[in-house]
C-alpha cells in the first residue's frame, strides 16, 4: 500500500464591514484594536455583548435589548436611538455621545469622560444620573427632576435655573456658579470649591448649606432662614444683614 499525503487549504475571511445575527449573538466578548465598523442589527439577543476596542461602532440600533452593554473604549457611538432601553449602559471613553434624547429612561446612566454633553434635553428623567468629567454641561434646563444629579468637574455649570427640586445637589468644582437663584429647594446644597458664589439671594431656604472654600460669599442677604449655614473659610463675609434669621450660623475664619 502506498501512503497518500492529503494536503486541505482552509480559506478564512474575516467580516470587516459589520455583523448581521438574526439569533444569538455575533460577538460575544473579545478585544480587538477596531470595532465593527458598520452598525450592528440583532433581532433578538444583543449585538456585541462586551468588548474593548480602540473604536467603538459608528452606529448603534437596537429594537429590543441593548445595542452597545458593556464595553470600555476611547471613542463612544456618534448617534444613539433607543425606543426602548438603553443606548449606552456603561461605558468608559474619552468622548462621550454627541447628541442625547431620552423620552424615557436614561440616555447615558453612567460614565467616565472628559468631556461632558454640550445640550442636555429630557422631558422625563434626567439625562446624566452619574459621571467624573472635565467639563460640565454648558446649560441645564429641567422642569421636573434633576438636570446633573452628582459629579465632580472643574467646571461648573454657568447658569443654574430650576423651578422645582436642585440644580447641582452636590459637586466638587474649582469655581462656583457665578449666580444662584432657587424659588424653592437650594441652589447649591453641599460642594467644596476655591471660589464661592458671587451674589447670594434667597427667599426662602439656604442658598448655600455646607461648603469649604478659601472664599465666600461677599455680600449676604436673608429674608428668611441662613444665607450661609456652616462654612470653613480664610475671609469672613464683608457684608451681613439678616431681617429674620441669622445670615452666618457658625464658621471658622482667619478673618
């Protein structure tokens, strides 16, 4: 008998373009330096249950279930459309989505970015619950609830309007808000900032509940209840006048 040597050639072809899984799910965990280019359609399951990559998919679609659940990356999707659910759950990433619209639900829950939203708009819920970022949303508008619940930037927002419920609750910032105005609730209830607001005025309630500063506010003015409850400050304020309540309850000053 003579021995027959059988040579088989496997030819591979690697999808570059996008993956389509009408069941199951296409990627489930892997690393890779580039993500599916091309968006990701999964009837049923997910798309790409969790990956690190270097770039994440350019667009993100999801009917039912969560386009995008898990992964840490350093660009995050352009656009993001979810009727139901999440767009992004968790992610890690220098740049954050674009764009955010979130009828219900969260459009980002949470994150970790250096850069936060330019517009923030939601007509129920709050459109950033969590993050750590360099720079905070330019404005925030929010008839109900919350427009930036806890964060910690060094910047703040510049303008602070809420007709019901805070507008920063509590933050960690190099520069306070350059004006406070709060109908009802705090404007700023507790943050630790080099540079304390300006201008305080409030009509009822604490502008200011409890914060550390080198600075603090210079001119004070209560109506009813205290403009600056507890402070540790090297200046004292220069101005206090309080027709009822007291302006300064207790504070530890060089001046």
């Amino acid at each position: 008998m003579s021995a027959q040597l059988k040579h088989e050639i496997i030819e591979e072809f690697a999808n570059d373009f996008g993956g389509d899984m009408f069941g199951g799910e296409g990627a489930s965990m892997f690393t890779s330096c580039a993500a599916p280019e091309s968006f990701g359609s999964a009837l049923t399951g997910e798309a790409v249950d969790m990956f690190t990559s270097c770039a994440a998919p350019v667009t993100g679609s999801a009917a039912t279930g969560e386009a995008t659940g898990l992964y840490t990356s350093c660009a995050t999707p352009l656009t993001g459309s979810t009727a139901t659910g999440e767009a992004t759950g968790l992610f890690t990433s220098c740049a954050e989505p674009k764009a955010s619209e979130a009828l219900t639900g969260d459009a980002v829950e949470m994150f970790t970015s250096c850069a936060a939203p330019t517009t923030s708009s939601t007509a129920t819920g709050d459109v950033v619950g969590l993050f750590t970022s360099c720079a905070t949303p330019t404005t925030g508008s929010t008839a109900t609830g919350e427009a930036t619940g806890l964060f910690t930037s060094c910047a703040e927002p510049k303008a602070s309007e809420t007709l019901t419920g805070d507008a920063v609750e509590m933050v960690t910032s190099c520069a306070a808000p350059t004006t406070s105005s709060a109908d009802a609730g705090d404007a700023v209830e507790m943050f630790t900032s080099c540079a304390t607001p300006t201008t305080s005025s409030a009509d009822a309630g604490d502008v200011t509940g409890l914060f550390t500063s080198c600075a603090e506010p210079k001119a004070s003015e209560a109506l009813t209840g205290d403009a600056v409850e507890m402070v540790t400050s090297c200046a004292a304020p220069r101005d206090s006048r309080a027709v009822n309540g007291e302006v300064t309850g207790s504070f530890t000053s060089c001046a």
